[in-house]
C-alpha cells in the first residue's frame, strides 16, 4: 500500500484520502500520507457517513474525490456530489 498511496498523493496532493481496509497493518503508512482517516472493514454505516460529512466540511467549497484503498491492488474513487 505505501508506494499505491505515495502515487495517489503525488498525483492529488489536494485531494482527501480516506483508505478502509480489514487490516492494521497500514495505518501508520497511511497517515504518513496525510490520509485523512484510516477505516477498518466492516465499518458501519454511522461512522463511515461521520467521517465523509467531517471531510466535506474540512474542504467545504472544493471539488472531493474520495479515494479508498483495498488490498490486492483493488482500487477505487467514489466521487462525492453536493
């Protein structure tokens, strides 16, 4: 995960990086990233809905991309409308 969150944050250094994973074992690497939060898999619904609302107000007026990171070389974007 570090290089695929190194690339991530190079090519979007203005972008909020939120990764859920089912393991610990990166979350140091990916706050060396500046993600913004670090979910463990399962998340509920609450949380992960808490933290997508505390990342829309952090960048309030800005286009958001929110880029979650799985292993296994899954990614995907999910791009959040208001």
């Amino acid at each position: 995960m570090e290089v695929t969150a190194q690339i991530l944050r190079e090519r979007a250094s203005d972008k909020i990086l939120i990764f859920i994973s089912s393991s610990r074992e990166y979350v140091f690497e990916a706050y060396n990233v500046e993600a913004f939060q670090y979910l463990l898999k399962p998340v509920e619904g609450r949380k992960l809905k808490s933290v997508l609302q505390k990342a829309v107000l952090k960048t309030k007026s800005r286009s958001l991309e929110f880029i979650m990171s799985a292993r296994k070389s899954r990614k995907r974007s999910y791009f959040l409308m208001m």
